[in-house]
C-alpha cells in the first residue's frame, strides 16, 4: 500500500513538473523574436531593428512606407493580444470571446457606431496618409501570418487573431477620443439629479443646466448608460475623471536656441499593459523618437 502511494506521488509530481515545464516553454516561445534576420514580402529594401537593453525598438529603415511596416511588425511582436482586445473593443465584438459579460457593451459601441466612424475617417485621409497606415497594417499582417507561437491569451480563448485591417486602426483612434472625452457621464448624472431632487437643488449640487436647453434622456435610460460608463472605466480602463492632457508652447523666437519647446502632461489612467509603446523610428525623410499607441501608426507624444 506504501509503495503505490508513492507512486501516485511520484507520478502526480512528474506530471505537475510536465505541466510547469510545458507553460514555461510555451510562453518563452511566444516571446519576440529580437536577434538574427528575418525574410519578409511587402518591403523596398533592407530594414534594421536593433533593441536597447530596455527592449525599446529602433527602427532603421531606406523609405518612410518601410519603417511603418517595421512599425506594425514590432506592435505584433509585442503587444498582440492588447491590439486584438482593442479592436473587439472598438468594434463591439467582445462577446464573441467573452460571453454575455460584455454584450450590453458591444451593443452600447454598436449603437454609438465607433467603428463606423472609423470606416468614414478612413475615406478623408491623405493618400500620402493612407499609405502610411496601410504599410503599417502590412506589416502587423506580416507577422499575424508568420506562424509564430501566440500570446497565451489566444490560447486560453480558443481565439485565432484575423487579419488586420485599416479600419482596426481607425477605430482605436476613435476609442481614444472616446477615452479623452470625460464629462458624459457628468451629463448623464444631470439629468437623474433633475428626476430625483428638482431642478433647484441640482443646481446647487451640480452647475446648472440652461432653462432653454433640452431634455432629450428620460432617467432610467440615464442610469443604464452610467452603468455601461462605469464597466467601460473599471473593467476596460476607457474614459474616468480628469483624463486628457495639459501642454504648453514656447515659440522659437522666445528660446535660446530658436527652436520652439514643447512640455505636454499626458495624464491617462496607468494600466497593464501600458497604452504607449516607446520607439525610434527613421526612413528617407522622417526621423522620430517618441510614444506611440499599439494599433495605431502615429506618434502622439
């Protein structure tokens, strides 16, 4: 009876180190790839991506159009599975991974039509703009189709990342807006104050809303949507109190140098992982060194 108890032991063990053994393999395997070269469609020439011991990417490239592709590679590399969420976010698509915790969000975005209005800005860039970001995309696709091992995300979800398109970029632009666009809820809040203890005394509690004005929320539809405000703010980080940023400029004639200063206080929520994604990027004409958004080919900061 001793010896087969030990054997249960001895094989639970083997199995448990089995199990250890193979997550740690697995999730090793999923990181980026970020030495030796690598033979990809789609470029005008050769292309040097060479990290600094924090991991940030520095981006070499002969054209402009080759350094977005770079670009959209290096987010793939890094930061899939937040670019997959944000397009499902942006897209009302989450309940196709989540479930019935984040239908009425979907619905809500849906309904607000984020991705619509990704669709018609797309329509009114620049060509020069467009073929920025759709070498961007290129690149993210590069990647996605490159039979790389996936962030463990994917394999928790049963969830294979589809092709990336322009408008998924688009419509984190929009989020974004959405994120820095704080004082609906505010709005939302009026108007079940006026329902709950009158006009006059919401006025003392809250700056008055003008008597012309219109009334266009009943209150109980003002209470479903503070609730979806709130699952967007705790749940999916996106909006809250005080976000935005503060900037100020000093113009060149007013420098030492003759060139302009620029400080900017970007105070978005912090969170895991990170909205920015520092890099260096440099082709034929452009040359920048700043924060971008995984999703999106700009540089806000």
């Amino acid at each position: 009876m001793r010896n087969s108890r030990l054997r249960i032991v001895v094989v639970v063990l083997g199995l448990l180190m089995f199990l250890v053994g193979g997550g740690w393999l697995y999730l090793r395997s999923s990181l980026p790839k970020t030495s030796g070269t690598v033979s990809l469609a789609g470029l005008d020439g050769q292309v040097e991506i060479v990290r600094d011991m924090d991991g940030v990417p520095h981006i070499f490239a002969s054209t402009d159009n080759d350094a977005f592709f770079a670009l959209g590679y290096v987010h793939a590399q890094d930061r899939l599975w937040q670019m997959e969420f944000q397009r499902r976010v942006g897209a009302g698509r989450l309940s196709e991974i989540m479930g019935d915790a984040t239908l009425d969000v979907d619905k809500f975005l849906r309904t607000l039509g984020t991705y619509r209005a990704g669709e018609s800005a797309w329509l009114a860039l620049s060509t020069h703009t467009k073929l920025s970001v759709e070498a961007y995309v290129a690149g993210i696709n590069a990647w996605i189709g490159g039979g790389h091992i996936l962030p463990i995300e994917f394999l928790i979800l049963g969830v294979k990342p589809e092709p990336w398109t322009v408008y998924d970029s688009m419509v984190w632009s929009k989020m974004m807006m959405w994120d820095l666009g704080g004082n609906w809820d505010d709005e939302l809040l009026r108007a079940l104050l006026l329902s709950a203890v009158g006009q006059e005394r919401a006025a003392e509690l809250m700056p008055d809303y003008p008597s012309e004005a219109t009334t266009i929320l009943a209150s109980d539809t003002a209470s479903s949507l503070l609730a979806l405000d709130a699952f967007l703010k705790d749940s999916l980080q996106l909006g809250g109190l005080d976000v935005g940023s503060n900037n100020w400029v000093i113009a060149g004639d007013n420098t030492e140098s003759g060139q302009p200063l620029l400080a900017n206080d970007p105070h978005l929520g912090a969170s895991i992982p990170s909205i920015w994604y520092l890099v260096e990027l440099q082709g034929d004409r452009l040359h920048v060194t700043g924060t971008t958004f995984p999703g999106i080919p700009i540089f806000p900061i």
